[in-house]
C-alpha cells in the first residue's frame, strides 16, 4: 500500500483564470486521484492559496491577520475540491489544525489514519494554523506526520529549474536533484522552511507539472517528466 501526500498548488486549479477555481482543471484532477483511490493508493491532499489571497502581498494590514486569511483561503479551496472529488465518487474528509464549527473535522495523525482505513480521501485545509508558514511547509509536515512515501508536488511549472524558465529560456531542467542542493542554490521548490523540515525528516518529494496528461497518475506510478528531489 502506498501513501502519498498530493501538493496541489492554488494557481494551478484556478487553471487559465489565474483566480478562483476552473473546474474543468479541478475535475481532472478529481478524476486521476480516483485512479489512484481505485489502484489501492492512500492519498493526503494540501492545497495552497494563491487563487485567492497571499499574507505576504498585503501591504496595509498585519501580517498575522493578512494569514490568518490566507489559511481560510485554503479551507475553501480544500471544500471546494473535496466536493468535486466527491462528485466523482470518492470519499473525502477536510481537517483542519482548528476548529471552524461542524464545517470540517479537526486534525490528528489517529483521524486520518482511520479515514484512510475507510478509502477516504483526506484534505488537510488551513495551513499548519500559524502565521508565517506555507502550504509548502504544511505539505511537508503533514507527509511526514502521516508517515507518506512521498510528496508529490504538483505546480504550474513542469519541474525544477536552475534559473527561472520564464524569464531565461536557457533555463536547465533537473531529472534529479538533492534537498541539499535545492537548499545550497535556493532552487525554486518549496519554500525554505519547507526544504529544511523535508531534509531533516527525509521526505523524498516529486515535481511535475499538473496540466500534463495522467500527470499525477504517472507521478504516483514513478514515471516521473518532472523532477525527482531525493534526501
Ligand atoms: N498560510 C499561513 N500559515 C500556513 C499556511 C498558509 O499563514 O501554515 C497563509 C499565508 O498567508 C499564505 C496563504 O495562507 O500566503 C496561502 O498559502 P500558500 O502556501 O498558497 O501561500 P504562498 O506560499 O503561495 O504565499
């Protein structure tokens, strides 16, 4: 049995629209993870923001309170995938490091572990519930603290770079790569924080870019385009 912690990153759901949510893209999504869930796969999901707020690129208001929005960007964000993963027959669950009234459960290693046991797919919405954290370092986090395999990271770009492919077209992509060396040459990952607590705790990760076909699928099967981050 395989465990994975999929990273899907707000940018990337909200597909062309670069805001808010295209379902199309979503429901691709939903449909390839059923593939998993159908091939005996245990699947954790973090979802990051970006579609709607970041903490950071507020300007005028306090940094707690600019995240503390950001990390309810994210429960809506897992609610809204959760559902259309439902919609495709799955069985989901969002937990959340808080409690938000009989919206979503609070979460713990035991809960997930049991919805697991259940084929659910488990949703880990809210961040780590601190300020000046990332969904990168939540994903991190909560693969290790469910004990995964590994993470996969599913972005907007197709892997990682030893400069940025969107403004140097000579820009190398990595087969393979090193925690170390993602963190010796700040290559663009997850953030630091993240790459720390991934090298510490050994959590191998997965790069690709999600618009590709069966790009998650073959991810979770090791037939990997993008990049593998190895500890
Ligand atoms: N956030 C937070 N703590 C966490 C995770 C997320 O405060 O543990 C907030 C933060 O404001 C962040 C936003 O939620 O900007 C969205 O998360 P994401 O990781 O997508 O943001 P990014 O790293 O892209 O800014």
């Amino acid at each position: 049995m395989k465990r994975l912690l999929l990273k899907l990153s707000g940018e990337a759901l909200a597909g062309d629209r670069k805001t808010g949510f295209d379902e199309e893209v979503v429901t691709g999504v939903a449909k390839q993870v059923r593939k998993l869930v159908d091939d005996g796969f245990q699947i954790g999901i973090v979802i990051g923001g970006g579609n709607f707020w970041r903490g950071r690129s507020s300007k005028n208001i306090n940094r707690t309170k600019a995240d503390e929005i950001g990390m309810l960007a994210t429960v809506m964000n897992c609610i809204y995938v959760s559902e259309i993963f439902r919609s495709q027959g799955m069985m989901t669950s969002v937990l959340t490091p808080f409690e938000i009234g009989g919206i979503t459960k609070l979460f713990s290693k035991d809960r997930s572990n049991k919805y697991f046991a259940h084929n659910m797919v488990v949703f880990y919405g809210g961040g780590t519930g601190s300020p000046y954290f990332s969904t990168d370092t939540t994903a991190v986090l909560r693969a290790i603290e469910i004990d995964a395999d590994e993470l996969l990271l599913a972005k907007a770009v197709d892997g990682v770079y030893d400069s940025d492919p969107k403004s140097n077209p000579n820009a190398r992509k990595y087969d393979e790569v090193s925690i170390q060396e993602v963190i010796d040459k700040q290559l663009q990952v997850v953030d630091m924080t993240a790459s720390i607590l991934a090298k510490e705790n050994r959590m191998p990760m997965v790069v690709f870019g999600l618009d590709g076909e069966d790009s998650i699928v073959n991810a979770a099967h090791g037939k990997i385009t993008g990049t593998r981050v190895t500890v």
